[in-house]
C-alpha cells in the first residue's frame, strides 16, 4: 500500500506528462504498427476473436482480457510472448 501510495503521488504525474508528450505518442504508434500483425497472429493462434481493424488499445486489451480468463500460470499474454511488451521498455 505505502509503494503504491508513493507511486501515485511521486512518480504517475511524471509518467504520465512524459507518455503524454507528442514524441512518445509517436514512439508508442510506431512499435504499435511493427507488433500489431503479430499480435493478432498470436490471439487467434489462441482462438481468440480479434478486429483486426480494432486500435492498438484495444488489441491489447483483448490480449489481458484473453489471458486473465484462461487462469493458467503457464500461459503468457501475447504483448509478452510476442516482444511487444518488452520493445516498450527498452531498445530493441
């Protein structure tokens, strides 16, 4: 709780102005476009059903929607298997 509490008051503004920011939109659209067709590969090799016209937003959301219903610890979103999550925190 004292971590999370931390978080929102210390380091979510910050965050959230950085991710904001046009060059980070831009940066997020870009890695978005070069994973999107894995993505839905990897979902509807799951068998999940997936726009593929659908936004970026909401692909990943179908993906942590997917995921938290199958409950299986063994089992990794595609945002994961996929590299798309990681690309996010570092260079490629």
């Amino acid at each position: 709780m004292v971590r999370e509490n931390c978080y929102q008051s210390e380091v979510s503004l910050v965050s959230d102005l950085y991710t904001s920011q046009p060059s980070a939109i831009e940066a997020y659209n870009t890695l978005a476009a070069e994973y999107r067709d894995k993505l839905i590969a990897c979902l509807e090799n799951a068998g999940v059903d997936v726009d593929p016209a659908a936004p970026i937003d909401e692909i990943v959301r179908v993906d942590s929607d997917a995921f938290h219903a199958l409950n299986d610890p063994t089992s990794q979103p595609c945002v994961m298997s996929t590299g798309f999550l990681a690309a996010q925190n570092g260079p490629r």
